[in-house]
C-alpha cells in the first residue's frame, strides 16, 4: 500500500459530492426490499418497473485499516414507500466502533439501537453533529422533501454488518404524518415480512 500523505477534498453542502472521490455508492429500492414494512407497496412499485434511487453517496480516498478514518457522504433522496420515509438500509459495525455524523443540508433523523435492545434517535440537520457510540447499529432517515445530505467518518478496520439488522430489523420506523413524521414501534422484525418459510 503506498504510504498514505496528507490531503483534502472539497465537500458540496447542498449536493453532497465529495471531489476528489475514489468510490461511490447507489442503493435502490431493489436492493433493500425487505427493509420496508408496506411490502405491497414495494411490490406494486418494483412490478410496474419503478425502482427509485433511494441514496448515493461518495468515499474519499482513505484505507479501510485500522488507524485510519474513512469517511463518505450520503444523500438520501426525498421519498416514501407507502408511508415510510426513504431511508439507508442500516448496519452495526462488525467490530463495535464508534461513528461520527455530521448534517449537511436537509432535514433527517438516526434511529439507533442495542443487540440488547435499547433503541434511541436524534435529528440530523445542517450543523448538527451525532455520535454513535460502538455498539448502537444506525440507520438514516430522511423526513423532509429535500434530499438529506450528510459525512459520515468511521474507523478504518469497523467493518459492516447488514446481514443482522436486516434479519432482526430495527425497532422504529418512521412514517409520513401529517406535513413531518412519526416515529412508530416496528409491527414486526424485518424477517416476517419475507416471502417463503
Ligand atoms: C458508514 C456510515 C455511513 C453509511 C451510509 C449508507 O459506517 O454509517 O456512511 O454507510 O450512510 O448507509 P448504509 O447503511 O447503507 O451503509
Ligand atoms: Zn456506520
């Protein structure tokens, strides 16, 4: 690996890019299926042929090893899926670290949560600052109709776990609700909403 140099790269608050990047990153609705409660309406949606863009986001050029901090933007587009807001699908980090997030531009909410069970939130706008502490898998929702645009930074060897939240789901969801959002206790995990055994 080439030794690593200081550098800088320029971040665009209202669009998210991230200039110079080395990767990035695009998830649509097909790729997180089963991470939505209304499956009728994910089914409706992908059998007429439309599979939205749920977010993008951009890596700067950062070694995911330990000792380093990679970090990446996220824009989350404006959108719901039934009533439940667009959203990113969610992980725990493999080794439990810690995560810093900070809000760019629109208007967005962390819904966070324990193995053991402890479930928490916290508003993500422009200026504000979010710490997840190791432990706590995260997932991002955006409640306005504007795309949310957030940094992430992260250490180098966490690694991503999305195999688990997406079997156990989260806890909350967050729904549409007259012009903002409610937060409601999940009906069921994830996993009832698979199709088969
Ligand atoms: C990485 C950090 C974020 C997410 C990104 C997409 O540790 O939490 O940069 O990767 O917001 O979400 P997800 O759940 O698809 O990775
Ligand atoms: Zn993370």
């Amino acid at each position: 690996m080439r030794a690593p140099r200081p550098f800088r790269v320029m971040l665009d608050f209202d669009t998210g890019s991230l200039t110079p990047y080395t990767d990035s990153f695009e998830r649509r609705l097909s790729d997180m299926a089963v991470a939505y409660e209304d499956q009728d309406a994910v089914a409706g949606l992908l059998s007429a042929g439309q599979d939205p863009v749920i977010y993008t986001g951009y890596d700067a050029d950062v070694p995911h090893a330990a000792d380093h901090l990679p970090f990446r933007t996220t824009i989350i587009n404006p959108g719901v899926i039934g009533s439940e807001f667009f959203m990113t699908k969610g992980h725990h980090h493999r080794r439990d670290t810690a995560e810093i997030y900070v809000g760019m531009s629109g208007s967005g909410l962390m819904i966070m949560q324990t193995r053991d069970g402890h479930a928490r939130s916290a508003e993500l706008v422009p200026s504000a600052a979010v710490y997840v502490p190791p432990g706590w898998a995260h997932r991002t929702v955006n409640v306005a109709d504007t795309p949310l645009v957030f940094l992430a930074a992260y250490p180098g060897d966490a690694g991503h776990d999305y195999e688990s939240v997406e079997r156990l789901g989260f806890s909350r969801r967050v729904h549409r609700r007259d012009g903002g959002y409610e937060l409601r206790p999940a009906a069921a995990p994830d996993r009832e909403f698979r199709a088969g055994p």
